[in-house]
C-alpha cells in the first residue's frame, strides 16, 4: 500500500475538516439542533446540507455525473473519518447509513432506468432509504437463509408477504430496497425488489425503541400484506438476493468502520482537553502516568483500526472482495470505538459520564457497533472459517 493520499483527497479531507469544525461542532452544544431522537433536527440539517453542496462536498462515493465526486474506498475512509469528528457530521454530507450505501449498491447493480428513479433522488438529497433484510424470529438475522418473507410472481409482477424489522431509517425513507425469498433454492432463492413509501400493501408497525441515539428514522417493524412490486422494478436476476445482499453490505460495513474511527478520535479529543487542564495531587492529569497509560493505549488501537480500515478499503479498490479484511475492521473498529470513549468517560470523570458532553451520547451510540452490519462473533466465524480453508495463506500478501 502506498500511505500517500492523492492531493485531491488531501485537499478535500481538510476542507471537510474545516467545514465540520466551522460549521457544525458548534451546533452540538445548541439543544435546538437535536430532534426529539438525539439527532440533528430537520431545520438544521437541510441548511448544512445546502452548504455542504455549495462547497462542493456532497456524497463524495457517487460518480461526477450524478453529483457526487467518485472518490473510491480509499478516498472515502480518509473522509468519513473527517466527518465523523461530529455527532453530527456523515449525515450532512449525505454519507450516512443506510443512505450511502444503498447508493453505493444502486449505482452498482441498477439499470439505467432504475438509476434515475430510484438512486438520483438520493443522491440529491431528496428522500432518504431503506435496507429492508432483517426479519422477527425465526425468519432471516445474520443468516440470510432463514428468510421467511415471500415474494409471489403474479403476471407482470410480484406480491409480498412477511414481516421485518429493525429496519434503519424506515420511518422517514421513501425508497425501500426490499430482499424476500422467491424460491426454495439454497443459494439463489433470494431476490431483490424495490418499492415506494407511498405504494400500498405494507406498514409500518411500530418504530422500535432502543437506547439511542437514533438515525433519522428509527428502526422499524414493517409488515408486508399483498405489496405488489412490477417486475421492472427487480433489482438484477431472480434469484440474485443474496448476492445483492453481499454487494450492499461489504463496503457498507467497512463506511461504518471509517466514521466510527473518527468518532473514537473524537473522543480521545475530549479527553485530552480535560486531562491537560484538570489538576489533580499537584499536577494535571495528564501529567499521571496511569492517564498517559489509557491515552496511549486507546490511541494505539484507533491506530490498529485505521489499518485494517485502509487495507481493507485498498483492496476493495483493486477489484477485490476484501471479505475477511473487512470483517476483521469491523470487529476491530467496533471494539476501538467502545473502548476510546470509555476510556474517555473515565478519564473526564462525572463530567463525562454528564450531558454536559457528548461523550454520553456516543457511549450509547457505541453499544450498537458490535451488532448492526453482522454481530462480532458472526465476523469471528467467518474468520474462523477462511483460516480453516486458507491455512497459511490466510495471511498473503496477494
């Protein structure tokens, strides 16, 4: 790997770090910034948006011709790490889950047509989407297999019928990417539909509570009751869910990794400002050798993260799959976020543990890493697994 970012990418990193210190950290400390779920509120948001466009920072992972600036993997880690140096930050340059990558799959995988209808208006910040995969037990979790939600073919087209839930972002999403299963096959049973907010046959059935904070809107319980989807609006092949499942979440797993590095940066950020003013025994804290101790071990490890991130991301850029790469970031990288702002709760005391900084926040926020886009221990397995097959070669330089 060459550790060298291009003079585009460097440029663009540091104006997104100027436009996030400028312009939106000092939104955080403002409560009419948050919405009644811990985000950034509408208001706001849209006049950051409009900002973030006119500077020419807007869905950095979509092609020049659609508006975005077509900065591959690598390109994209050194950014959204930039914009995650805010709570609010990745959402604003609309880099957030579950919108970027549900462009990045559309972009791949649509035809023409369906790029115009279903992904523009994404990308332009129109409406928002949803990922819908995961279902109740004892239908489809961390394995797609067991998906319990049907699509029928009728005619012209499809009719659905299921359950899912803790699906991101549905409660405000206008553009639903759904998976169902078409057929009994094992490997290409699955097939993927896309549907409209406004077409009937579906329903939300409650938004989830969880601990929070939230994307905008929610994790939601949707059920399926006779939703007719034409087949031109079939994502690739029948039978071509799974795969369409593969492609959507890999580099999407690996976009969570780049933010949550830069929220664990931030983090560390916080602390470092208190340890060096707060005096403790005769000397600040950052004067102590069991406080040099937790920085240095937490800077380390976002150090680690950001590796496996970057080579991750590098071979995604070669044309790879980068499975087991980016399995290992995501495990890594979930971890490193918890621990960096722990470390960072713990070493700023009650203050930290206090709404009067956002460390609170993003200690709950933190929770969910290790569970959404796969849960740690699923990534282990398939570790476990390719080391089994691979041997030696698990670890090639190839």
């Amino acid at each position: 790997m060459d550790f060298n970012l291009s003079p585009e990418i460097e440029e663009t990193r540091r104006r997104i770090a100027a436009f996030v210190a400028d312009e939106i950290l000092p939104r955080e400390s403002d409560a009419a910034s948050f919405d009644s779920h811990e985000n950034i509120a509408e208001g706001p948001l849209a006049e950051l948006r409009a900002k973030a466009k006119d500077a020419g920072l807007w869905a950095l992972h979509m092609p020049e011709a659609r508006g975005g600036r077509g900065f591959g993997m690598v390109g994209l880690a050194a950014c959204y790490e930039e914009m995650n140096r805010s709570i609010f930050g990745p959402v604003v340059f609309n880099a957030a889950a579950p919108d970027d990558g549900n462009m990045m799959l559309l972009e791949r995988c649509g035809t023409e047509a369906q790029k115009e209808r279903w992904l523009q208006p994404i990308i332009d910040g129109a409406v928002r989407s949803a990922f819908v995969m995961t279902e109740p037990a004892p239908g489809g979790g961390s394995d797609p297999g067991m998906m319990l939600t049907t699509a029928e073919k009728r005619g012209d087209g499809w009719v659905v019928h299921g359950r899912k839930w803790f699906i991101t972002g549905a409660g405000v999403a206008r553009h639903f990417i759904l998976v169902a299963r078409t057929s009994d096959d094992a490997r290409k049973g699955l097939t993927a539909f896309l549907f409209d907010a406004d077409q009937p046959g579906w329903e939300i059935v409650r938004r989830i509570p969880i601990m929070g904070p939230e994307e905008h809107g929610g994790h939601c319980e949707l059920n399926f009751d006779g939703l007719e989807i034409p087949d031109e609006n079939r994502l690739l092949e029948v039978g071509d869910g799974l795969k369409v499942t593969q492609i959507r979440l890999g580099p999407a797993r690996l976009t969570h990794c780049m933010r949550w590095l830069g929220l664990a940066k931030r983090a560390l950020d916080i602390a470092l400002s208190y340890v060096r003013e707060r005096e403790s025994f005769g000397k600040t804290l950052a004067e102590h050798e069991g406080v040099q101790w937790m920085l240095g071990e937490a800077a380390m490890e976002i150090a680690v993260g950001r590796l496996l991130t970057m080579h991750a991301a590098w071979k995604l850029d070669q044309g790879g799959f980068a499975r087991k790469e980016v399995s290992m970031a995501k495990v890594h990288v979930a971890d490193v976020l918890h621990k960096a702002v722990d470390t960072a709760i713990q070493l700023c005391g009650a203050r930290g543990y206090s709404k009067d900084l956002p460390l609170e926040w993003m200690y709950r926020y933190a929770r969910q890493a290790r569970l959404v886009d796969g849960a740690s221990e699923v990534h282990k397995m398939v570790l476990a697994h390719r080391l089994m097959d691979e041997g030696m070669e698990f670890w090639s330089w190839g």
